[in-house]
C-alpha cells in the first residue's frame, strides 16, 4: 500500500481538468449488460472502482476492451453467467447495480450484500420492495441476494427516501419489463440523469429523471450506443474547497457548475470569489475564510460525499460554525484524523461543531474511506510541516491521477511505498 506525503503551506494555483464522474459511470457499465450490442463510452476516470467493475462485467461473460485512455468499449453478446463474484463485488457498494439489468436481461441474478465504507447504515430493502413489486421473487441465501423472474412488470414504487442506487437500479429493470413503471420520491442526482440519457442512447423510454417522479415505459430491447461521461461534480467541488481552503486562485475545466449549485453558494457565503466561465469554474480565495453553517441532503441539497472535505475547510475559517450529516450517522470518522492535525472539532450525534481557524500541524494519519481521504488531503495542503496519509488506496478508488492533478496547481505531494504493518487487508477494503 502507498502513503502519500503533503508539505503543507502552498497556494493552490493553475488549472486542473476535472475526470468524469465515478457515480455516473459505474451505474453506466452495469447497463450495458441491458443488451447484446456494443456501448463505447468516452471520458471515463481511470480510477479503481472502474477497474473493479470491469472485473465484474467480463467475469460474467462480457467483452471489454481499452482503446485509449478514457475509453471503453463493452458487449455482453452472451453472458456467462448471472451470479456476481462474492470477493470482486465485496470491494465496493456500486457491485449491487448489477441486480436490475441481470434480472432484467436473464431472468435471475444472484449478488452478494452490498458493503460499503463504512459511513452508517445503506440498506437495499428499496431496491428488493421495488423489484417485488415489479413481479420478482427475491430471497437471501448464504448471505447472497437470489432473485429471479419470468418477466418483470410495471409497477408503482414509492421510495422511502430518493435513494441512488435504488433509483438506478429499479430504471435498469423497468425498462424492459411489461408496462409502464413509475418511481415517485425518487432520487435527482445528475449521476441519475445521466444514467436516464445513456439508456435512452439504447432505446429506453425514461421520462423525468431529475425530478422526484421516473417514468419508464418498458421496451422489447436495447440495442447498443455511444456516451460520454458527465464530469464528476465530487471531483469539481474537492478541488474548490482545496483551493479555497489554501487562499489559492484556479480555473476548474470541463465542469458543470449547475452541479455544484449548493456548494457554490456556501463557498460565496464563506467569502470565496467563485466565478462561471461556461464549463469552467473560476474559485479564488483572496479574503479571510468565514465560517458557514452545512446541513448534508439528497440533491439539490448539500452533497454528503463532499461535507468531509468542507470539515477540513471550515478548519480554516474564522469563527463557530456546525457542519450535520442527515443522511449517514457515522460519517465522522475522519473527525479524530482531523483533531491529530490540531484541529478544533467535538462531535455531537450527526453534527460536528468547528471553532477555527485552527493552525494544522502535520502528524501521521489514516485515511478511513474515500471522501475521509480527501479531507485529510486538504489539511494536509493547510498543515505546517509534512503530513502522511496511510491507506492511499481509498482515493485512487474514486480520484483518477491525485497526485498529478494537486501538483499541476503547485501542491507539494509524494507517493511512496509504506512498510509491509501499513498494508490493509483489501479483502475488507468495500465500497463508496
């Protein structure tokens, strides 16, 4: 396993080209098991978790192939099977949207439980309530989720709360079911958008992703089609907090700012010049920071995948202000990585209270899951001194070419290889 080293005290400043989305693409190739045609996707981030699908995909009997850099081209002609890989699909959460197109396009699927970083609770009884609904017949045996179904139908599902992947999955399933399936309460993240616009690219008829109701009308087939990747908004914000958070000047290229709406106007409130320029997002932090209050929320909400990062810099803000998690209840842990830095932050239930700012001293820390990582990577570009980050792995799994990005913009940052006590155990190493 590698550490990363970050000497501290640098201004951020320059341009960086934001990678396409993580949340986007996984949810993308497991569609492409929908049909028997070739899919060819551009901009894809060469980061671990596509890897990991890939692995998936090709143990089930699809062909994927690397053209060049950002590219994939995938064709499940004929799948080998319809049961996922227990030790491939444990390495990460997104292992589960492989259940709606199996049971879609072979009539039964057996995966295992989703694990997950371990953030709180992320349960897929809404994925199972749906396609139950929908006519399947899902059981769990030795651990696995086994479904199976004749043909699934359209139905109407009311979600508890607009869950992602349960969105995405239960719209894989419909659209070749029997009828018309509507999901009300359902989730509006871009990534959900553009999962609907790479179906529709194969023929699907999905009406009103980005909104609260889905309607899918199901076909008799997909054929194949060509995509390209959204920009990742997650990437985009981490680097505008960085830079903002090292009283830095940057231009964010190939972004969607309508993506980054709730961050944007917390990143203005905090006195950060934040500045659309088409796809590109200017951010310059030239004035002192100023504490902002955050409550986490499904799209258009405050991103949760970004309040660790803005925990690091509201370190470096002046005064009192509480940061809530209402979506996961143990997304803290980077907390007491934080407070090794020096920060100021007591956690309270699902809220953390930040007195800053604080002067971060470097120390050696432990990156818990993917977005912990890229908090303690923005106190470690704040901190005095030289900061270790053990368990790099975590954020190659979700951010392509880390180092080179950060230090294109000037940060001081080092990969080297830890001693064999640093290595993790990656048969525990799950999902985001």
């Amino acid at each position: 396993m590698a550490q990363l080293l970050i000497e501290g005290g640098s201004r951020l400043v320059g341009q960086v080209r934001i990678s396409g989305s993580k949340n986007a693409v996984l949810p993308i190739l497991a569609a492409c098991l929908l049909t028997e045609d070739e899919c060819r996707l551009t901009n894809v981030p060469e980061i671990e978790d596509v890897h990991t699908m890939r692995q998936l995909l090709q143990s089930l009997g699809a062909e994927v192939t690397h053209p060049e850099r950002g590219q994939l081209r995938l064709r499940a002609a004929r799948l080998a099977s319809a049961e996922v890989p227990t030790a491939i699909a444990r390495r990460m959460r997104a292992s589960f949207l492989l259940m709606g197109p199996l049971l879609a396009r072979t009539g039964e699927a057996r995966v295992a439980k989703p694990g997950g970083d371990d953030i709180g609770m992320r349960r897929v009884e809404q994925h199972i309530v749906g396609l139950r609904l929908m006519g399947a017949q899902v059981d769990v045996k030795d651990g696995d989720y086994v479904a199976h179904a004749r043909r699934l139908h359209g139905a109407t599902i009311h979600l508890d709360m607009p869950t992602v992947t349960g969105t995405e999955n239960l719209m894989m399933a419909a659209v070749t079911a029997e009828g018309v399936t509507t999901i009300h309460n359902a989730a509006r993240e871009p990534h959900v958008v553009d999962l609907a616009r790479f179906l529709g690219g194969m023929g699907a008829q999905v009406r009103g992703a980005g909104t609260d109701v889905i309607q899918v009308e199901g076909v008799r087939e997909l054929g194949g089609t060509r995509h390209h990747v959204i920009p990742d908004n997650i990437e985009a914000g981490t680097y505008a907090i960085a830079v903002a958070a090292t009283g830095g000047e940057a231009i964010l290229e190939d972004v969607d700012p309508s993506h980054l709406r709730a961050l944007i106007l917390k990143l203005r409130a905090a006195g950060v010049h934040v500045e659309e320029q088409g796809r590109g997002l200017l951010v310059e932090a030239s004035n002192p920071l100023q504490a902002v209050d955050v409550t986490t929320w499904t799209h258009p909400g405050f991103p949760t995948d970004l309040q660790a990062p803005y925990l690091s810099l509201m370190t470096q803000a002046e005064g009192h202000c509480v940061v809530s998690e209402a979506l996961f209840e143990n997304r803290f842990q980077h907390v007491a990585e934080l407070n090794k830095l020096g920060a100021d932050i007591r956690v309270e239930g699902r809220s953390a209270l930040i007195h800053g700012p604080t002067v971060l001293q470097a120390a050696r820390v432990r990156i818990p899951d993917i977005r912990a990582g890229a908090a303690l990577v923005v106190a470690g570009l704040c901190a005095q001194g030289t900061t270790a980050l053990d368990n790099v792995y975590h954020l190659d799994r979700g951010y392509e070419e880390i180092d080179a990005k950060f230090q294109r913009l000037g940060a001081n940052l080092t990969r080297v290889e830890a001693g064999g006590d640093e290595r993790d155990d990656l048969s525990k190493v799950v999902g985001d």
